[in-house]
C-alpha cells in the first residue's frame, strides 16, 4: 500500500504554513500511489493544532506528550525510526525546513533509505517515484528518480506550493510515542527571538534593498541617499547582512523578515527563493541586476538589466527634478 | 581541541549563464570560477576561531579535483593545520548520502572533538551532506549554527530557526555541526600565512586507499538516479525597460514618480 506519511511542522504554538502546503502535495501523491495520507504531529497539548489539520481531510495522528514540548532531533528520529517499521508508510514527508534538515539526512542513513531533499515537485509514474528539485540556485532544476525502496524520505521546500482551503472532515487519534525516554547528549536551552532594530521594515512603505551586487561598504552610501530622496527605509538579502552592510533586522527572506511595502526596489539582488519569500508580497517590485536571467525578474514588475552603479545615480537626479 | 572541516569547491554561478551539456545530466562547468562554498568559508573561519582561543588542530577535508588544491591551500594559509583531498570518480557525488559516507570513511579512525560542515552548498544544496555524516559517525550534531559556544567536554549551539529566531541547544562532544552564513567575518588569508601553507601537508588520497569499498559509494549503492538536468523556464510578467543607463533611469523615474509610488 502506498501510504503517505506527513510530519507536521509547529513551533511555538501554531502549525507552521509548511505544513498545509504539503497538503498540496500528499493527498494527490497518496491518490496515485494507492494508499491514503496519515499527518503526524509531535508535541505537547496539541488538541487545537490536531483539529485544524484534521480539517484538510487526513487522518491526523497525535502524539502529545509533556517530553516533546521543544522539538529535539535525536528525539524526533527515534520516534520516526520505530513509526517507519511499524506503519512502514510508502513515503514520509516533512518540510526543508530547520527542523526537517536536522533529521531527515539522519534517519536516513539509519534505516538505509533513500532521501530527496527540498523537492518542489513529486510525481509517481509507472511505479517510479520522481522529486523535481533545483540546483545553483534555482538556475537550473533537476529531475531525481528513486530507486525501489520500501520508504521514501523527502523533504517539501517551503513556498513551493500553494497551501489549499480546508477539504473534508478528517479524524484524529492519539497514539503513544514509542520513545518516551530523555536524552541528556543534547538538550534544548531556549529560544532566542530575533533582534529588535531601530527601523522595523514589515511596516515601511517603500524599501531599497541590496544585495551581494552592491560589492563594497562604501557603496551603501548611493544606496542611503537613493532611500533617503525618496523617504524609503534600507533593507537587504541575507549577502549583505552576512557582509555587515545592514543590519541583521532589516535582511528580508525565510531566515528574516517578510515585507510587504508598496514599493520594493532590489538593487544588485539575484532572487534567491529564499529572498523572494520575504518580499514577493510587495506591491509594485522593481529590480536592477545586471544577469538577465536572474531570478528576481520573475517577481519584478520593472525591470533594468544593467549595472545597477550606473543606473541609481541618474534615477536619484531625475526623480528629484520630476518631483521638483 | 581537534576540528575537522569539511569544505567543497563550487563554480559561482551568481552572474553566470548556465547550461546544461548534451548529456543531460551534467553541467557545463567550463567557463566558471570556481571557489570555497559560501557556508564553508565561515566553517574554516569558526574552526580557526576556536583553535586561536582553546588551542588545538584543525584538519581540512574535501572531496574534489586537483584544481581545488588552490583553494584547499587557501583554508591553510588562514590557519588549519593539515589536509586531505578525496580524488576518485566512483563516488556518486549527486547524493548527499554517499558524499557523508566517503568523508565518514576518510575521517573514521581519527580523534575529533568538533566537525564543522557548511550547512548548504551553493551547487547542489541538500541541506543533508553534515548530518547524514554524524549519523555515519554516531556522533552528536546541530544544523544551521550561527553561534558556537564550546564548553568543557559540551558545545551550546544556536541553530538559526525561519524569521530568524534562535534556537540553543547543548551538545556533549564529539559533535558535527553545520554552519550558517554570517556566524563571523571570513578572514583574508595573510601573506605570512600564504607562504606557510605550502609546507604544510595536503596528502591525496583515492577510495581504495581509505578502504572505502567503491561499491558501498558508487552509482550502484545509491537510491536515488540524477535523471535529467533541465534549464526552468523562466516567466517574468515585468516590463524591462530598455536604453542607455541613463534613459533607463529616466524612464524608471518617470514610471515611478508619475505612478504616484514615490
Ligand atoms: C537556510 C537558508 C536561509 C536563507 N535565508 C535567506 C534570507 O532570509 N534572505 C536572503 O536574502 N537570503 C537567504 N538565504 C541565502 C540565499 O540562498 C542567497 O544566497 C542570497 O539571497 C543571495 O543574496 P544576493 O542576491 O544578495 O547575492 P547573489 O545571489 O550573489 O546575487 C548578487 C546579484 O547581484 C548582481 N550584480 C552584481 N553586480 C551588479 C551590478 N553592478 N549591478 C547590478 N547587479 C549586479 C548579480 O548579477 C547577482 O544576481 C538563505 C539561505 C539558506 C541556505
Ligand atoms: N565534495 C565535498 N567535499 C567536502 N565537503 C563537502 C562536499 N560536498 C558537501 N560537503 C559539505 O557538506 C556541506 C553541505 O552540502 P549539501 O548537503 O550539498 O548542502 C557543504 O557545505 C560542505 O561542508
């Protein structure tokens, strides 16, 4: 039987949106392949999260228990280590996500199966299952066949699909972990929230964000005189936090913020899909880069393909002779 | 302290057009400059941070032609010790599982108390090759590390979670850990250093000298088939506005000042 088994994802308190956008995937996946979806969730008091993912027509199974209040990798592998022989689903799917790559490689090598991870796409043909992923990031993409096993393991990229509306009536039931004891050779300490700048950027207006294109530090200040002339606030891919250029609460992307200003001009920023993310809530986008194929076009509505430093000090001088 | 990290060398692809060879399932990696992952920068970077305040090694590993000895040379010159090189076409490098299995058979044997992998590489970008290595290794690992603080006989490590939310975690050692972006500032390699480094020892090695059964990391051993590399079609609804740099900033400003967007 082909029976698709769904790791959810929650933090904090709330299903993370990961986790509905694989239901985009695993009904239709369970379909062809003959079997049916189980949703897996792990942790502690649980009940309103089970009934919300019971909603999308999945039978939802729970394990709630005080031990698994914090996600722990060692932990989470255990559990699905057993879940694997036991159920011994077709597929088991969870996110590309900080949680799912902390274990998924491992449970793999484990129980010797194989692994695709960050698949955008997955497709059962003639009995084969194929994951579609991207390579160089997102320049090229790559069509990877499984070999006959009797689990596969695959990990969804985040985003790559549409989450659906709540389908069906599904059921929820409570089952036991498996493992129950503690690990003491790693142990979670806290969470730390993200620091607190003096700009928050999910409420600007307009943002002239740069990215690795912009080269030097001193380049910024063409970048701040540009923001400045046109009231806008600076922001950033994760290339120029990494490089110091701004701060680190103003990068936008999966690892930092989502904007969403009436105005988003990219700056020397290829448009990684980890950038776009962050941004592509943005009303009216403007990208310069001087790669023509550079992904952040497929997210622009205005486009300049040229070097950025020869554009930004001539569109500086004509908005201020237009706006007078 | 004794660290091990794994580097790879990767083509930058960041301006470059890109394009898939005949055979479908290889790149043309011909006109490329290659160099050290970005993640695996700030991985030689942390390893020489710990050794300059614990003391210590650090061993460099690396899977990879002759020509990343330039590179491997590099992560010498800003401070590790030693290097060693995995040469040998049998390895099936598009699965992440068997990349782990080879540097989990060139490491065996050794002491560590610390591997750093980066935690992506730039070409491939499974996220997997680090962990799936501890695993091999039965050792202790965290992903996606952004802050390492070693303790006695114990590591805390912030794991850089989605929004940028921390999340620490204590590991007891030997541990691997995947390192994130952004954890340091990468040093330039001094000239002192430079000069240093081709002394020091980058043994070469093949599979069958790290007895690592070829069969066990090959095409066969791995489950999954590379089928076919394909360039995506890439739609853009945007207007490209077009010209000299200066009517395009023109045109750029007018849209935009005229649109009412500024
Ligand atoms: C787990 C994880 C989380 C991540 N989270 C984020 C995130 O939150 N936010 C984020 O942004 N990234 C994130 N990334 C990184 C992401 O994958 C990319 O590496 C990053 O977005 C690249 O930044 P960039 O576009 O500035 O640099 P590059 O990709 O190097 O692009 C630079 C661009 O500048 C252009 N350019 C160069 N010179 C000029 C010039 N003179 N004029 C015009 N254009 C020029 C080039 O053509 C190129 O397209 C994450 C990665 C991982 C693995
Ligand atoms: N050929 C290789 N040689 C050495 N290290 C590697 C190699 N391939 C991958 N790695 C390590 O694994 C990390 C993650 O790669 P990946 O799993 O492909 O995203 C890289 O940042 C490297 O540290």
């Amino acid at each position: 039987m082909g029976n698709v088994l769904l790791l959810a994802e929650h933090r904090q308190g709330a299903l993370r949106d990961i986790t509905f956008e694989m239901m985009a995937i695993a009904p239709k996946l369970a379909e062809d392949m003959g079997g049916e979806v189980t949703a897996l969730l792990i942790g502690s008091g649980m009940d309103d999260m089970a009934k919300k993912l019971s909603e999308y027509g999945v039978k939802v199974q729970v394990i709630d228990d005080p031990g698994f209040e914090n996600f722990n990798a060692e932990k989470y592998q255990k559990v699905l280590s057993v879940l694997i022989d036991e159920m011994k689903p077709a597929v088991l799917m969870t996110g590309q996500t900080a949680q799912g790559v902390d274990f998924m490689p491992a449970l793999a090598v484990e129980k010797k199966l194989p692994l695709v991870a960050e698949a955008i796409g997955l497709e059962y043909v003639d009995g084969t299952l194929k994951a579609t992923r991207q390579m160089y990031s997102g320049k090229v993409s790559a069509t990877v066949a499984f070999k006959p096993a009797e689990t596969y393991l695959v990990t969804i990229r985040e985003g790559a699909v549409e989450a659906p509306e709540p389908a069906a009536a599904g059921s929820v039931e409570k089952i036991d972990s498996p493992f129950k004891e503690d690990i003491t050779y790693r142990k979670f300490v806290e969470y730390i929230e993200a620091e607190v700048g003096d700009v928050d950027i999910t409420q600007s207006e307009i943002l002239v964000a740069v990215g690795r294109g912009l080269k030097e530090d001193k380049n910024m200040t063409l970048i701040e005189e540009l923001a400045q002339g046109i009231k806008a606030d600076v922001a950033g891919s994760r290339a120029a936090t990494d490089a110091g250029w701004i701060p680190h609460d103003r990068q936008v992307g999966t690892s930092g913020k989502t904007v969403k200003p009436k105005l988003y001009l990219a700056m020397g920023i290829s448009g990684a899909f980890q950038h776009v993310a962050g941004m592509k809530g943005a009303k009216t986008v403007v990208a310069i880069n001087k790669d023509p194929e550079a992904p952040i076009f497929t997210v622009a509505d205005y486009a300049i393909v040229d070097d950025m430093f020869k554009v930004i000090p001539a569109l500086q001088e004509k908005i201020k002779e237009l706006k007078g | 302290m004794k660290t091990i990290v794994c580097i790879k060398y990767v083509p930058d692809t960041s301006e470059a057009e890109v394009k898939v060879n005949p055979d479908g399932k290889t790149v043309d990696n011909s006109r490329f400059s290659y160099d050290i992952n970005d993640a695996d920068n700030y991985a030689v970077e942390e390893s020489v941070l710990i050794k300059e305040d614990k003391g210590g090694e650090v061993d460099v590993v690396s899977i990879g032609p002759k020509q990343s000895d330039v590179m491997i040379r590099m992560a010498l010159a800003k401070g590790c010790d030693r290097a060693k090189r995995i040469e040998d076409e049998r390895i099936a490098d598009h699965d992440p599982l068997m990349v782990a299995k080879v540097l989990a058979g060139a490491i065996k044997g050794e002491k560590f108390d610390l591997i750093m992998t980066g935690c992506y590489s730039n070409d491939d970008g499974h996220m997997s090759t680090g962990v799936a290595l501890a695993e091999e290794l039965g050792v202790n690992h965290a992903s996606m590390v952004k802050k390492v603080e070693v303790l006695d006989g114990k590591v805390k490590a912030h794991r850089e979670l989605e929004g940028g939310l921390m999340e620490v975690v204590e590991l007891e050692l030997p541990a691997v850990l995947t390192i994130q972006t952004g954890i340091n500032e990468p040093r330039y390699a001094p000239i002192r250093g430079i000069r240093q480094a081709q002394k020091k020892e980058l043994s070469v090695a093949g599979l069958d000298d790290l007895s690592i059964d070829p069969a066990e990391v090959g095409a066969e051993a791995s489950q999954v088939v590379l089928e076919n590399l394909y360039i995506p079609e890439v739609e853009s609804a945007a207007e490209f506005i077009e010209g000299e740099p200066d009517e395009k900033a023109e045109k750029l400003a007018s849209i935009l000042v005229k649109g009412g967007l500024v």
